[in-house]
C-alpha cells in the first residue's frame, strides 16, 4: 500500500499547506487581485493583464482552480474565471487561524 507521507498530518494542516502552494507564486498572486479589482466574471484573455506567456498564465489559472479558489468555466470558445467567493472565505479562515495560533505562541526572538 503506498501513501502520501502528507497523510501523516492533519487534515487541517494539509488543507493550509495546499492553500499556501496556490498562492506561493507572484503570478498567482497578480491573477487574484486582478479578478478581485473587476468584481465580475472575466471572459477572454488574462494575459494582457499578467506580463506572461498564455501557457504560462494557464498553468497558474489552474493552480488556483484545482485549489478552488477560483472558477473557470467553458462558455463557447473562452472561458470565464471568476473568484470563488465562499472558498475565498474559507482561505480567509484557515489562514488567520493558522497566523493567530501561531502568534499567540509566540516568543520573542532575540536578536
């Protein structure tokens, strides 16, 4: 039987872990804050906002689509990525869990 040594973890963690994979790109990050700043649904091409390749602008779409973060669909020829709002939410809430819990156990480093 062979296994993810991920499943050594919590479903918590590794639910953060995969969050955290999503956003750890600077492209990713330029993606979200694009859909975030139109507030509607995007149709067409993404990549005269992101200064990258279409592949490359496709991949990372994907990225964020396989961590549900956003929704791509088909309509005709393109498709149309919006912010999934109630993922968003809990992406939120996982991360600000995540950094509380880690604040408050916290101790003072010295330099």
């Amino acid at each position: 039987m062979t296994y993810s040594k991920t499943e050594n973890f919590d479903q918590n963690s590794r639910d953060i872990a995969k969050v955290c994979k999503a956003l750890a790109h600077p492209a990713r990050i330029a993606i979200l804050k694009y859909l975030a700043e139109q507030k509607v649904c995007i149709s067409g091409d993404i990549t005269t906002e992101i200064p990258l390749s279409r592949t490359t602008v496709s991949q990372h779409l994907q990225e964020l689509k396989n961590a549900g973060i956003i929704h791509g669909e088909i309509s005709g020829t393109r498709v149309n990525y919006c912010l999934c709002k109630e993922n968003v939410e809990m992406v939120k809430s996982l991360l600000n869990g995540f950094l509380e819990n880690i604040n408050k156990n916290t101790v003072e480093c010295k330099k």
